[in-house]
C-alpha cells in the first residue's frame, strides 16, 4: 500500500512513533468515517487560523466528522494580519530597492529611469491577496464538507462547547475539542497605542500611510520586515532593542552580516540596550528611551511614527478553560504535553486539545499547521509529535534570512551538558555561480553539527532566497540524515542550493 502525498509529508517530518509499514495501514484505515451518534461532531476546532484549517483538512482525510468555528475571519493571524499580508509588502516594496538600486543594476548591465510608486496600490496588492486566501481557505474547507461556524466559542465542559453566534447562543457537542486560538501583538506597559501614530503590525499592514520618520521597537523578525519595507520606499527608520545588542535571537554570524547588509548601508540609525519606557502617540510621537538596568531617561525621540514589534502573546482569555479546571500558565499559555494534550495539573484533559501560538511551543503559522496535523493524528491513535528542531523559521528581508535548529551559542551549551563535541561550517554566497550571475552574492550559510556522528543541529542562511534554501536542511533534520548522507546528494548546477552543498561536503573528513 502507498501512501497519498499529503500523508507521506506527515510520515516524514513528524516523527512517527511506530515504523513507516504501521503508518501506512494505520492512513488506509483511517479512511472509514468514525461519526458517534453520541455527538454532534468527532471534531470541534476552535480557531480557523492556518493551524486550524490543517486540523481540519486532515480530520477529514481521516474520516472524522469536523466542524470549525471562527470569531473573526478566516485564515487568522497568518493570514489577515502576518504573514500573507507582509510578505506582500514586501515582494513590492522590494521590487521598488531593487529598481533604484542604480550600482546593481548598472553591474547587469542595466539602466532604468526614474522609478516610482502608488502606495495605495501596495497596499491594495496586499488586501487583494489576503482576500483571495481567505476566499480560497473557506472554499477547501466547504468543498470537504466541514461545517464553518461564526461566533465566539467557549468550552462548557468536557467535549462540549457553547457558542455565541449572530443568532444566539449555540451549544455544540464533540468527541474532541482543538483549542487553536492563536496570539495578538504584545504591547509592554507605558506604551500608548492609537492605532495612527503609534501601532502595532496588525495596523501596519494596512500601509494607510508612509511617515517620514518611524522608530521600530524591537529587532527581531517583525522589527527587520518592516524596516526593509519602510526604507525601501523612502522612509527614515530608527530601531529600538531593550537587549545589548540588535537581533538578539539570531545566531551571531547572522547577526553580524545582517547588520552590515541590512541596516548599515540604509536609511536606519539603532538604540541598543535601551527601553522605550514611555511612548506617547501624536504629532510627533514622543519616545522617551530609558536604560535597560537603571530606567532612568537617557534621550527622547520625536518622530513621526512608532511601530511596536515587541512580539505576540496568546490570545487565551475568555476560552472557558476554568470549566474543565485548566489554569493558564503565567504567561497566559494553554499548557500541553508533547502530544498537544492540555493539561489539568499536570494530567491530561480527555479529549481536549490545543495547538499554534497559544500552546507557546513555537509561534509560527507552519508549526501550528504541523501542530494540527499531529494532534489529529494522536485522536486517531496513531502516536506522532513534532520534531520542533526540525521546523525552519525565515525573515523576508532582502537579503533574506533563515534558520532552522539551534544557534552556536545554543548548541555548545547543549553538547557541553550532554558531552560531546560540535564543530561548524561556513560558505559564501560569494563563491557560488549563481549568486555570481545574480549580482546578489552577500551572503552565508552555516552548519553546526557534530563531530563523532556528523548529527546537524542547527543551520543559519543569510542570502538570496534563504527562506527557500533552509528547508534542505530542514527536512534532513526531521529525517535524521548526518552532514555524510548530504554530502553525496547530488545538486543542480548552477544553483544557490550549492552554498549548502559546499557546507556539507565541507563538513566531512575523507578517511585516509
């Protein structure tokens, strides 16, 4: 027996507790309807966000009875106010860099006039694509014979939800409940938001307005996109970081590259190892930046506009938790084990289970989704959880930036705990033909791994299309191949896949 595409993705990056022959057998009978008449639903997802909607298509590949319910609109945060919406954004915001960057062009022999733009319709482009995947979403889910709740969904009990609805009070019954309700931006106490002057990325997205001046607190994923969105159409930009230093979560070779290619040669000054302990919203903005350990005001800004990019909390409240005696964790998590159970003092709740952002585990559209997919893998018995080491994470600055794994940092502290040595590679965008041919050649890629079994523990790209490259070693780390199994890959030449080629066959000592 075979197993369909979309199971045989399942079978490979979610590591499958029994051998790949049970898998299959177990996908086959999976396809009988298992309905109960005891209940409305076998399943019940709250949450229509990217982690729920691959609940749901997979439910239904399983045979499950599935019903999902939304407050808002569908696709959740990914969706309407991350991801698509963002990247968006910048595919045009970068076609904008790319056309007035007369010296690289100039290199490719080629000369443009002056360039300019609408952003209106930038910002059109991005509302066009968010409503054509959130079209797209419902249309799947219909198509499949899900039942699309709207309303704002409680738990009332053990496998029971209550949901207020446009037309009153609902009380739905189901043999599971997947809590998916995802996370909302964080915005640190003594900053006033006014949704104009002073927002969030939930309201720059819209793009209603491009300041002269814009100070963006926070350097990590969020903080770079919209830098490079900013800059690129003409925007002075100042960022702010509470930590010693800027993009504190990336791995420090990273780091470093990013800010020469990234910050120095544009329009953006930095504050490091400050706090933007006030900002109040107006014309102008009113930033009063104060240090880190001392909190005494150090310099006040005033500029145009602020953006907070200071990360996302769960959105947990008001889920009805407290009626099956679940607690949030003090950070407002949903807390579960490895098999996205929630836990009620320490013990699993029957048949209550919760994915995506709220869980806390890795805060990433694909994670959730991966998360979806298992946990209805454990509700059909078949035993999975997620290889979090394996899933890649990406920033779509131009260059871009991704990684998946661990950092050096991380990855010496971990082999001196465990006792074992680790050792890295570099290559150079540089050396490879295609950057070369691109004109697109700052750049490096990076394996740590380690030294007695060549095991990659964790891989950093900062380059052309990074985002597309990582998953390579990805997907080597979901499947447990060593930088020996890669090394004897076979890549396509010329291409940037070549830059992880070099690393891998770098990475092995020939026997004598």
């Amino acid at each position: 027996m075979t197993l369909t595409r979309s199971e045989l993705s399942v079978a490979m990056v979610y590591a499958p507790a029994q051998p790949l022959a049970d898998v299959n057998a177990d996908v086959v009978m999976s396809q009988e309807p298992a309905v109960s008449d005891a209940f409305d639903y076998d399943l019940l997802i709250i949450g229509a966000g990217v982690g729920g909607h691959g609940a749901a298509i997979h439910a239904v590949k399983s045979g499950l009875k599935t019903a999902i319910v939304e407050a808002d609109v569908m696709g959740g945060t990914c969706v309407n106010r991350g991801c698509i919406p963002s990247k968006a954004l910048l595919a045009a915001s970068g076609r904008v860099r790319e056309l007035r960057n007369q010296h690289h062009l100039k290199s490719l022999g080629i000369q443009v006039g002056q360039v300019t733009y609408e952003r209106s319709a930038i910002a059109d482009h991005a509302n066009t694509l968010v409503s054509k995947i959130q079209g797209d979403m419902t249309n799947s889910l219909t198509r499949l014979g899900v039942d699309i709740i709207t309303g704002w969904a409680r738990v009332a009990g053990e496998q029971k939800a209550v949901i207020d609805t446009a037309d009153g009070e609902k009380v739905v019954t189901a043999q599971d409940i997947i809590l998916s309700p995802g996370s909302v931006p964080f915005v640190p106490p003594g900053i006033e938001v006014d949704g104009k002057t002073v927002f969030t990325s939930d309201e720059a997205l819209k793009l209603d307005w491009l300041p002269d001046w814009i100070a963006i607190i926070g350097s990590g994923y969020i903080g770079l996109e919209f830098s490079d969105i900013y800059t690129a159409l003409g925007c002075e930009v100042t960022i702010i970081e509470a930590l010693d230093q800027l993009m504190p979560t990336f791995d420090p070779d990273i780091a470093k590259i990013a800010q020469r290619v990234l910050i120095a040669p544009r329009d953006i000054e930095t504050r490091a190892g400050v706090i933007a302990q006030n900002v109040t919203p107006g014309s102008p903005v009113v930033i009063e930046l104060a240090d880190r350990e001392t909190k005494e005001i150090v310099e006040t800004l005033e500029v145009d506009a602020c953006l907070v990019a200071t990360g996302r909390i769960p959105a947990t409240k008001d889920l009805g938790l407290e009626r099956v005696g679940v607690e949030l964790d003090r950070r407002g998590f949903i807390p579960t084990n490895d098999h996205l159970q929630v836990l009620r003092q320490g013990e699993p709740v029957p048949h209550l289970w919760a994915i995506g952002d709220a869980t806390g585990k890795m805060m990433l559209a694909h994670a959730a989704s991966a998360q979806g997919v298992v946990t209805v893998e454990n509700i059909c018995g078949r035993d999975r959880t997620v290889n979090y080491l394996s899933v890649p994470a990406a920033a779509f600055t131009h260059p871009e930036v991704s990684f998946v794994g661990l950092t050096e940092p991380a990855a010496r502290e971990k082999a001196e705990a465990e006792g074992f040595a680790i050792d890295t590679v570099r290559t150079y965008f540089k050396g490879n033909s295609k950057a070369l041919a691109e004109a697109e050649s700052d750049g490096i890629a990076k394996v740590i791994y380690r030294k007695d079994t060549g095991e990659i523990l964790g891989t950093h790209i900062i380059g052309l299309h990074a985002a597309d490259l990582i998953q390579e070693a990805a997907n080597a780390i979901a499947q447990g191949q060593t930088v020996t199994d890669l090394s004897f890959c076979v890549h396509t030449h010329p291409t940037l896949s070549e830059v992880l080629d070099e690393a891998f066959k770098r990475a092995v000592v020939v026997p004598a």
